[in-house]
C-alpha cells in the first residue's frame, strides 16, 4: 500500500497542538489595516481553533498530524 500525501497548502495553513487540536490564523490581517485599532491587530494576530464542523475535511488532508509537531 503506498503512504499517504499531505496536502501541502493544507500543512502550511494549520498546525497541530500536543493536546491534537488543529489551529488556524485568523481572517482579517491580510490589508486594509489603516482604520483597524491597534488592539483589533493585536487579537488577529493570534491563532485560532478551526470549526468543528471542518474537522473532517482538514483531518482528511493532514494523515499524518499525529506526527507533524
């Protein structure tokens, strides 16, 4: 049986807790930062826990997150 492939964009947007939890960035931070508070920049630049309901679309994509820390 041959292994299975990541999805690279996939492996680039999120990352994997110990705990196993899959998080993501969050939206917003990309342009338009002029008349954006400071405050509001700061709290986008952390990250974010993924829907529930993607779970399984993103856990398809990462096989291997168990071992991607």
């Amino acid at each position: 049986m041959p292994k299975m492939k990541t999805h690279r964009s996939a492996a680039k947007r999120y990352k994997v807790t110990a705990s196993g939890k899959i998080m993501r960035r969050l939206s917003g931070k990309g342009h338009l930062l002029a008349h954006k508070s400071s405050a509001r920049k700061n709290k986008l630049s952390h990250m974010g826990e993924i829907f529930e309901g993607n779970i399984a679309m993103v856990s398809k994509e990462l096989p291997y997150k168990k071992y991607s820390r």
